[in-house]
C-alpha cells in the first residue's frame, strides 16, 4: 500500500476517534440527568367518589317476551288474511337480489305483441325481463311493460304476518 493511503486513513481514524472521546458534553448530559432524576415528582389526585349505581329489579317475569310472536294475535289473524303471500319453494330470479332502488329501467324491445323491458343492475348487466317475471327484494312481479316504464306488484308482509300488496314502477332512466 502506497504511503499516501496510510496516512489518510490514519488521519480518519484519529478523527473518528476523536469524536467518541468528548467528555465534558457527556458529563453536561449526565448533570441534566441527574437534575431531572431528583426534580420532585407530581402527585395525582385520587379519583372522584361515583354515586352508587340504582339497580333495578326486573318485575316482568310473568309478562310475554317481546321477542317472541304473540300467539294471541296470530290466532285472531288466522284465517282472516287475505290469501296473498309469496311463493317461497319457486326458485329466485338474478333481479330478486337488489332493491328496486339500485335497478334501472333503460329500454324496451318490442316483436309482434310481445314486449320486454330491459333492466340495468348495479354489476352492469342488462337483463330481458317480461310481464309475469320477478325482480326486487320484495318479490316483486311485472305487471306491466309501457314504452316508459315498467309496472310491478311486490308483497310486503304488514306487522301483524299478513302479506299485502304494493304497486311499484320503475321510470325509464338514461
């Protein structure tokens, strides 16, 4: 090795070396330490007293459970509904998994006399649909198809079981 090269890495040597060896900042920083090690502490204050809580006794064990059907009421509806409700065992068409809401009526094609509507999903596909087919969650069915919208009829169950009616429409959208 050549001399020159010697003495340059002697000289980084002894300046790396140097900057270890600087005493009087480390015993500045060891003063601070020691200043913040013997500072009086702070106190925490105890915690608020909290009023003792009210327990209340459950008196209601004799009542009918809320989350049960009244067996009452059903028998008193019983036979007096209307007959509507929805075929459960037919199997379920690809528009019966949205709501009406997220459909969209886009057109119509006509041959002879019959006639389809076409319907946009929220996953973009465009489907045929004609009167008598099934789409929405509320087992909706077409009723209808006019040159600007689509007449359905969806049954909605009411609060006492009975299976009611709803006429619905979808408009023609852009």
């Amino acid at each position: 090795m050549n001399p020159g090269k010697q003495v340059l890495i002697a000289v980084l040597a002894l300046s790396l070396l140097a900057g270890c060896g600087d005493k009087p900042q480390e015993e500045k920083i060891e003063a601070q330490l020691y200043e913040l090690r013997t500072r009086p502490q702070g106190r925490v204050e105890a915690l608020p007293r909290f009023p003792e809580p009210v327990i209340a006794k459950y008196t209601q064990q004799q009542q009918r459970d809320p989350f049960t059907p009244n067996q009452q009421l059903a028998l008193r509806f019983q036979g007096s509904g209307s007959g509507l409700k929805p075929d459960l065992n037919r199997p379920r068409s690809t528009l019966e998994q949205w709501g009406l809401d997220e459909l969209a009526f886009r057109g119509s094609l006509q041959k002879g006399r019959e006639i389809r509507a076409l319907i946009l999903t929220p996953d973009n596909q465009l489907i045929a649909v004609q009167v008598g087919d099934h789409l929405g969650r509320d087992y909706g069915a077409v009723r209808q198809i006019l040159p600007d919208q689509v007449q359905l009829v969806e049954l909605i169950a009411d609060s006492s079981g009975q299976w009611q009616e709803r006429d619905q429409t979808l408009s023609l959208s852009r």
